[in-house]
C-alpha cells in the first residue's frame, strides 16, 4: 500500500466522497456550454449506434440465446424491438462502438459517451424522464470519468487496460446511479460494486470484443446501479483497498488520489480533451491522418508525387496501431498506415474505406509500402499532450514537406463540428437503419433533447419505421 493510499485512509472512503458529488449536481450545477455538449455528444452517439446496429458483432449478440428475450419497454437502436433495459443496454451498448466512430476523450484515454448513452436511454423510457434529466446524468457520469481518469492514467492506459470499459463503467454507474436518483449510500454501493465489473484488455482490439466490452460496461453499469437501488452490499473502500481497483489494475505508486478530487466542488464544466471523430478509426490515428490531410490540402501532393511518407506519432499511439498490414476492414482502422496512406490516395477517410476489401486497394497497399512508421523522438509519453504524430512526405522530386500537431483529440469544445457537419455524420450513419427522410428530421428532434419532457414519447421517433 503505497504513502498516498495510506493517508486516504482517514477520509471517507473514494465512493462516498464520489457518491456526495454526484447527489449534488443538479441542472444548475451544469454549465450550459456542459449541457449543449451533452445533447452533442449524445446525438452523435445515438447516429453511430445506429450504424453500429446491423454490424456482426451487435447482430450475433442480439441472437444468442437469452439476449433480447426478457420483455422490457427498452429499445434496441437499429430496430422496431424492445426488451429489457440490461439486454438494451449491452447490445446498444456494443452497437455504439462497434466501427470504433464515437466520441473520445484524452483525459479517459478512451470513448466516454458509448458505454453511457444506451444505459441512460432505457432508464429513461423505463422511469418517463425528461431529456433535462438525461442530459445532466450524462454530464455527471463524464465528470466521474475524468476524475478517475486523472488519477489513474496514463498508466492506467499504458499498462493495456481498456479505458473506455475500466473506467467507463464507474462513469456510466454514476451516471445510471443519478438518472435512478439513488441516495448517496446506495451511489457509494453501486460504485464499490463496479469496481469488481470493470473489466476490458487492449488484447482484444481489432476484433469484435472491442465493442463488446463497451456493451458489457453499459449493462453493468446499470446493473450495479439497480442491485444498489435493491440494497445488495459491496466494501465501500473497494476503489482504494489493498487489493482494490486501483491497486489491481494500476499497481502501488502509479495513481493519485489527490487528483480525482481537485476542485471537487466546481460547478461541471468541459474536459478540454473531449472531442468528437470526424473519420471512423482508431482516435490514435486521427492526428496523422489530420496532417496528411493538410498536406493534401495546403499542399497540393498526390499519391502519384509520393516517393515515401514518414508517421512519427507518440509513442502510446503506436501499440495498437502499428499495423503495416491490415487483413480485414477492422483491423485497417487500427492502422495507421493504412489510414493515413487512405487519406493521401482520397483527401478523405470514409465509412465505406473500411467495409468490403477497401483495406486491399492497390493504390492504398503500394502508399503503405513505402510508409515508415516510428516514434516522435520529441513527443514524451508521458507527458500532457498524448494525441500527436508529424507526417513527413518526400515527393519524387526530392521536396519534403512536413505537418505536424502535438495534440488533437477529435472535434473538441475548442474546435466544434458546424451543426452542418454534425447533421451529415448522424446522416452518414443513421441512413444505414433508417429512411433518408427520417434522419433528417430524427436529427432536428434530438438536438432538441434538452425540452423533451418524457424521453418515452421521443424513444418512438428512434424506432425503425
């Protein structure tokens, strides 16, 4: 047990200290730059749900026997069914992450909104809450997240835990937990409890568990809330126990309480790492393909100018996507190669860049080839910028032109996607599941979540007509 653990064990134990913020946020406690980030991020989860809907791995979870069976008034996106609200939880829940194009978050290490979204939904159509309501559980649960995100990484995430899952799941059983307004015993018991439900290795990226774990974070996390609603029992210290979360999944001397708990009693406002994709791959190669982009665009090569590229990224972007050789359209959004050599042979990265045998293209393979892909020697990784990459393209008449950002993290509060560019994702997506003309006006109402007075009424809108 390290000195820090030690001195924390004279205050109340961390869920109980957690458990006090989230009882006390009410919607005035949430800034309203907080509050239309929300309906945001929310939207966006909602339209990637729906393209994650008909994908194989939500399409075998929702066929596996006693999945989607228990009747419920939940419903699963993609569709006309409904169920109950664990079931709805995991397989939206996996829906939403299932092509890897939802929101991320620096501070995490991870996608904050998709193990939330589907949980906070099916509450409440269950319970008639308001999308006031939801939007604040929302904000609530991001809080949470990037508190413990500030404490335990980059460890946390170096170490090949799957933030979005470990991590996600005491922000989505907080938000759960606040959406169900549980008293702050049964909040503290619901996160104790969640410390045992985090789960989710780096190991499996690139393959249909992925997106599983983020279903299984979003069932969980409602899970925990409701056994705490029913008064099942957890060690309240098991965040901070000798052989608790922080121990186990960080190990002694690699976190800081201290850090969860600055300015604990600050109104909500944004983490500046939030940000929304604008392409749908790995968040880790969105700066290098960023840059490429620029060189595109200010520069006017093309792949037939092109004698080599060079990606020097931050070394914790590298891991898991380092892959010169991508063998199916999954793992090509693990490639950094593949995706920044896509946006040289496109000017764009697009959905249908990964479906089919796009990852096979010739055009895209022989760019690859002459790609080589290292360490930024001046980007530490330990340091406050993690998403960097310089893109370095030496063209066949021996120019070589350099772009290079030391941290980009999706579409952020700082840099926002146009609510044009907004409607043409959700479109891109939704259209996958819906009718053309139902996305559009799908779209208007959500952006409107915050007057819905009972998200029951608005839950018939999202059903596949």
């Amino acid at each position: 047990m390290n000195d820090n653990t030690k001195a924390h064990l004279l205050e109340p134990a961390i869920a109980a200290r957690l458990a006090d913020k989230i009882c006390s946020i009410t919607s005035d406690q949430v800034s309203p730059e907080a509050l239309q980030w929300a309906v945001i991020a929310v939207v966006d989860t909602l339209a990637v749900t729906y393209l994650g809907a008909p994908e194989p791995c939500t399409a075998l979870l929702l066929d596996t026997p006693g999945i989607g069976d228990a009747p419920g008034p939940a419903l699963f996106f993609g569709t006309s069914r409904r169920g109950s609200m664990l079931d709805a939880a995991l397989v939206n829940g996996t829906a939403a992450h299932a092509l890897d194009y939802d929101d991320v978050s620096g501070t995490v290490g991870g996608h904050p909104s998709a193990p939330m979204v589907a949980p906070l939904f099916a509450i409440a159509e269950a319970e008639h809450r308001s999308g006031r309501d939801l939007l604040v559980a929302f904000m609530v649960g991001v809080e949470v997240q990037h508190r413990i995100g500030r404490g335990v990484n980059f460890h946390h995430y170096t170490k090949g835990w799957h933030p979005t899952a470990t991590l996600g799941i005491f922000g989505t059983t907080a938000a759960a937990a606040h959406l169900l307004r549980l008293d702050r015993q049964q909040v503290a018991v619901a996160l104790a409890i969640a410390a045992s439900f985090a789960a989710g290795i780096k190991a499996n990226f690139g393959t249909m568990t992925k997106p599983l774990h983020v279903g299984h974070t979003a069932r969980s996390g409602l899970l925990a809330a409701l056994l705490a609603q029913r008064g099942y029992t957890a060690n309240p210290a098991a965040i901070e126990h000798k052989q608790g979360f922080l121990e186990v999944f960080n190990g002694q001397g690699t976190y800081d309480i201290d850090k969860m708990f600055t300015d604990i009693d600050a109104p909500i406002g944004l983490d500046p790492s939030l940000g929304l994709k604008q392409f749908p791959c790995c968040g880790s190669t969105h700066p290098a393909i960023t840059m490429m982009l620029r060189l595109v665009k200010e520069e006017g090569i093309t792949a037939a100018d092109t004698a080599r590229i060079e990606i020097l990224a931050q070394r914790n972007r590298l891991p898991h996507t380092n892959n010169p050789d991508p063998r199916s359209g999954l793992e090509a959004k693990f490639s950094i190669q593949y995706t920044t050599a896509r946006a040289l042979a496109d000017g764009a990265v697009r959905l249908e860049h990964f479906e089919v045998e796009a990852h096979l293209d010739p055009h895209v393979r022989a760019l690859m080839a002459i790609t080589d892909t290292r360490e930024h020697p001046d980007m530490p990784a330990d340091g406050p910028n993690q998403f960097g990459s310089e893109v370095i393209v030496t063209t066949r008449d021996g120019r070589r032109l350099a772009r290079r950002i030391d941290h980009l993290v999706g579409r952020g509060p700082d840099n926002p996607m146009s609510r044009e560019e907004l409607r043409e994702k959700f479109t891109d997506c939704a259209k996958r599941v819906l009718a053309p003309s139902q996305c559009g006006a799908l779209f208007e109402a959500l952006m409107d979540l915050d007057a819905v007075d009972d998200i029951a009424t608005l839950s018939r809108a999202l059903e596949v007509h």
